[in-house]
C-alpha cells in the first residue's frame, strides 16, 4: 500500500502494545509520530479479531502484579514509574484475578486507542507497510504475526534467518453457561486481588481421579490441527503450550501444572477432618475475562485441537458439561527475530540504524514485556531526536535486566523468546535464599529512581 505523505519524527509500524507504547512515549515528550496499523484497512492477521490497537489475543492476564517477590510485578512497577499507558490503560480495564493482573480485553483496547487518537502529536494511519523504510528513524513493532511481505523485507535486511515457535489461544466461556452446582469460586490459598473481600477470583471445576484420566485420554487421542511441512520443526514456547502438548509428558503433567488442585478447597467434599472441602483431584480453573463478569478464559488451555474436539471434550468437565465458548481455542504462529545478533543496545538494526526494532519480534514474550521494549524504544528514539547520549538502564532493573537479554547478553546460537524472570537479573550471592527476591526489587527500585534522576536531561520525562 502507498502511504499518504503526513509530517512525522518518527514512523512506528504496528499498532500492538509495544508500538502502541512506544508511540505514548514519544507524544508525550514533544515528537511527532506516524502509527501505521494494518488493521483497519481491510487486513487481518490470523489471531486478530477486530482493528483495535493493542488487542490481546492470548489470554487477558498481565501475570503477577506483586512488586515485592515477583519480576513481573516488578516490570509493572518500573512502567508505571515511567508513565506507561499500558499500565494505565490496564488499571482502568482491570478485572479480577487473584494476586494477578488480568483486564477486559475490549476495554483495555479502547483506553489505548483513546489516548493515541486524543493526542496531538500521534497520526494513526490504518496501512500495510510492506518494505522497510530506506531513510527516516523508525520503529518496527509489528509483532510475532508480522505480515509475509514486510517479515521478507526484514530478512533480507537482517541477512539472517528468523526463528519461529507457535502460540496457542484458550478458550473462552460465557459465564451464563456454566453449572455453578458442580462449581465454586477461590483464588488458590485464597489469595485475592483485594484482599478486604471475600471469595476469590476463580471459578473451579473439580474432577475424581476417574474423570481426570479419561479427560487425559481425551486429549491425547482428540483430532489436532494438522500442520503444513515447513511448519512441523517449529517449536513451541513454553508459556503458551497447548494443554495436549503438556498431557504427551505423562498422565500426571497436568495435574502439577494448569490443573493441580492445590489449594483450593472443594466445598462439595467435606468430610470431619476438612470441613471447609479437601483438595480435588485435580481442578480447571477460569478467570473472568471482562469486567461484566460474562465471559471467562480457561486458565493454562491453550490448544490445537479442532473446535469440534474442543467442544466434545471440554464439554466433560464438571459444571461445563453446557458450556457455551465465545471463543475457542486456536493456534498461530509467531516469529521473532535473532536479535542479540542484528540488534544494537539500543534496539537498532545493525545493518540500518534508523530502523528500531520493539515488541515480541525481538523474542521478548508476554504482553507487559512487548510493551516494555516497546516503551524503551519509544525513549531510545526520543534521546536521539534531542540529540542526547542514551543513558543505558540498569542491569540490575527488571527493564534494564529484559533489555540486555534481548540486545547481546543471551546465546545467539540458542536464542529464544524470555519472559522477565529473576534469572536475567545481576546475581546477589550475599542474600539469602528466602529474601533474594525481595531484595532483587529493593535494588531495583532504588536502581530505577537513581536512573530516572540521572536520565530525566537526556529523556524529558
């Protein structure tokens, strides 16, 4: 598509979270930006389901909002110290989710887009791009289902080839539609996202060992999706696999993992000694995926099954034996640049140092880390546009510690896409075990505020 002339700083492609980040960062601090979203303008991708910018498709949960213990909550930290809209977006489309933070999809979209198409300095041009551009700082976050003719051009730029694994969606369930005589609502170990309530954020399926086997045999023997020859080497990345792929590890997998019973008192088994209910089995879990409370996602049921299996199968967990899906689940698949090898500290394509890459086509996973890298790059180009030296982050900040994995600390050879974990994180040897993490977000909030101090001439806040 040809692009219509509009006066821009600097050209963004792709309207998903980092772009959509990105573009917040670079308004608010005075430079014209050109968000190119192909959306819209009568393409789609495979996983999309509306034009919206920053839809999610996976699931609606940004993971642990704990700042204190967690490198997830830690990253929300540091992005609301930085005047993240996603994080602000997010607060206003939140939901219930126990000690996680989970937000309605659909809500959520229209806080970001509201904020983008309100701003001044901000064009949303509903485009394909299919080349990139030859002149002109630019940043490219076109996510892991970048558009054939625009991932070819980034190859040939890139003089490398792309990695690839798949993503698998989970299904989601009217809440009308659910038994809630077989079903109860807990948070595991009751822990909740307000506290003061009662209750919890979950609604729980429990099954028998009798009904959890033959659900095991049901996925293993449940007709698949069927992939085309070069897609069949393609891994999968473990945050999203498909629950089929998870059972195929022994009859027991699931039960230590989307499904373990932990926790989680069943109110129908109560004998004298468990008078609040013992633990099932093993237990599907939903989180509610809007804020009226009317659809929920299955927790952790990502799948390649064809919808028919799909039906017939999860139709056979107690309480959903009724279920209506506003959506079933699906597959995609997602590709992301090496980029510890063709990308700068600061994100830059080697081989074309105007163009910044942003987003998961870095190998970044997960929606607050996307939206991270792509609020960096957003800060990156607006240094540069002042004409300010770049005040790398520290190593020792969740967004400092993301940011040196994707950029040349981890493994070419072995590169894959990484959620923020403590692991990425500066070792602190002298802390004991049972406080480390503790103490890995105590350094890094007084790291960040440090940063913020020194950084705020280079990158007006």
């Amino acid at each position: 598509m040809t692009m219509a002339a509009t006066i821009h700083d600097v050209h963004i492609i792709g309207g998903g979270l980092a772009g959509s980040e990105a573009a917040w960062q670079l308004a608010r601090r005075g430079v014209k930006v050109r968000l190119s979203e192909m959306r819209g303008s009568g393409e789609m991708t495979p996983a999309h389901q509306t034009d919206g910018l920053a839809e999610l498709v996976c699931s609606n949960s940004f993971r642990s909002d704990d700042d204190t213990k967690n490198a997830v909550g830690l990253l929300h930290h540091e992005m609301r110290a930085l005047d993240s809209l996603v994080m602000r977006a997010g607060e206003v489309a939140q939901v219930p989710a126990g000690s996680a933070m989970a937000v309605d999809r659909d809500v959520f979209s229209a806080e970001v887009e509201k904020a983008l198409s309100q701003h001044p300095n901000v064009t949303i041009v509903r485009e394909r791009v299919d080349t990139l551009p030859a002149a002109g700082l630019t940043i490219v976050a076109t996510g892991p289902l970048t558009a054939q003719a625009l991932a070819g051009s980034i190859v040939q730029a890139t003089g490398s080839e792309r990695l690839a694994f798949f993503d698998a969606i989970a299904p989601i369930i009217h809440h009308d539609s659910i038994d809630m005589s077989k079903c109860w609502i807990q948070s595991r170990w009751n822990k909740r996202t307000d506290a003061s309530n009662e209750g919890g954020d979950y609604i729980n399926c429990p099954m028998n060992e009798e009904q959890y086997r033959a659900f095991h045999r049901g996925l293993m023997e449940g007709e698949k999706t069927e992939f085309k020859q070069w897609e069949k080497d393609t891994p999968y990345f473990n945050g999203c696999m498909p629950i089929e792929v998870m059972a195929e590890r022994g009859v027991e997998t699931l039960r230590y993992g989307p499904m373990k019973g932990v926790g989680l008192d069943n109110p129908f088994d109560t004998t004298p000694e468990f008078p609040q209910g013992r633990w099932p089995y093993a237990v599907v879990q939903l989180r509610q995926d809007n804020k009226l409370g009317t659809l929920w996602n299955m927790v952790g049921f990502q799948t390649k099954l064809k919808y028919a299996a799909q039906i017939e199968l999860f139709r056979t967990i107690p309480g959903l034996e009724n279920a209506e899906f506003a959506r079933l689940g699906g597959l995609h698949r997602n590709t992301f640049l090496n980029s510890p090898e063709v990308l700068d500290r600061q994100l830059r394509l080697k081989a074309a140092p105007h163009i910044r890459f942003a987003g998961q086509v870095t190998g970044c996973e997960g929606y607050v880390e996307s939206a991270s890298i792509g609020l960096v790059a957003g800060m990156m180009a607006a240094a540069e546009l002042a004409g300010h030296d770049w005040q790398p982050l520290p190593a020792t900040t969740a967004l400092g510690a993301l940011l040196s994995h994707i950029t040349g600390d981890a493994e070419a050879d072995t590169f894959q896409p990484m959620n923020v974990n403590f692991g990425l994180f500066p070792p602190l040897h002298e802390v004991g075990k049972k406080v480390r993490k503790e103490a890995y977000t105590d350094r890094a909030k007084a790291d960040l505020v440090r940063w913020i101090s020194q950084a705020r001439e280079a990158v007006p806040a």
